[in-house]
C-alpha cells in the first residue's frame, strides 16, 4: 500500500458514518421532510433560540425562507452520501458533500464540541475521508481508481 495511513483503519468508520447517514435521511423521508414542515419548525426553534452562529445566519434565514427545497436536499443529501460511503464509491466527493452538509447543521444548530449533537464529529470524519479516502478498502472506488480523476476517488 502506499498510503501513509492504511485505509482499512477507517473502512469501520466508513461503513459507520454511511449507516447513520442513510437512517436519517430515511427517517427524514418517512417524517415528511421532502415538503419541508419539519426543516421550518426545526429551523424555527433554532432561530428563536438564537442557536445560529451569528455568520451563519443569513444561510439558515434563507433555508427557514425555503424549507420544501432545503428539506429536500437535507434527505437526499444524507441518503446519497450515506450511500456514497456505505459502497465506497466517488468517497472523496461525496465525503466533501457531507462535511459541508454537517457543519452547517452543526453550525445552524449551534452545536459546540460538547454533546448533544454529533454533526461536528461526523462532519470532521467526513473531511477526514477527503484526504484519505477509505472507498479504496474494499469499495467500488478500488475500480475506479485510474479511470477517474485521483480527487474524486
């Protein structure tokens, strides 16, 4: 292997992070997210909580102005990158896209380093994955590696 830090150390936190992922965007599914009701009353206690970082708050006013779409992106964006790091293919690309993903809610929310929440921790793995993608153990990104640029696989 020429890798620095064999990637089978982190194919458990692939498949963990995939798991998670794919159970809340199919519980977002199955609870109505795709028309945003429950993005807007989430979105809507945060905001009157003052939970938003106060830099991220023009994202989360715009997101609270458009829940059908952001809710919508919210439950495919967690069932794509889900699968993404559940099969191991394009890790790198959807491993970026669920970093952005997490660290918005997690600064959306206002999540700290202190639970409850685990948005940064998994936003942190999924930068992770970025530098050493874990799609090359045991994931479809083994075959794609040379027929695809090296930053998507």
């Amino acid at each position: 292997m020429t890798e620095r830090v064999p990637l089978a150390y982190l194919f458990p936190l692939r498949l963990l992070c995939g798991l998670i992922l794919i159970l809340e965007g199919w519980s977002k599914l199955q609870g109505d997210w795709l028309h945003g009701t429950p993005l807007a009353h989430s979105l809507g206690n945060w905001l009157e909580a003052g939970k938003p970082y106060g830099f991220f708050l023009p994202i989360v006013r715009l997101a609270y102005a458009h829940p059908k779409i952001f809710g919508a992106l919210v439950t495919i964006g967690e069932l794509a990158v889900g699968m993404s790091l559940l099969a191991g293919v394009l890790t790198r690309v959807g491993a970026a896209l669920g970093a952005l993903m997490l660290f918005s809610f997690a600064l959306g929310n206002g999540q700290g380093l202190v639970p409850p929440g685990n948005a940064v921790l998994m936003g942190a793995l999924c930068a992770l994955f970025v530098a050493a993608p874990p799609g090359r153990f045991l994931g479809v990104d083994t075959l794609l590696q040379g027929r695809l640029p090296r930053w998507m696989v």
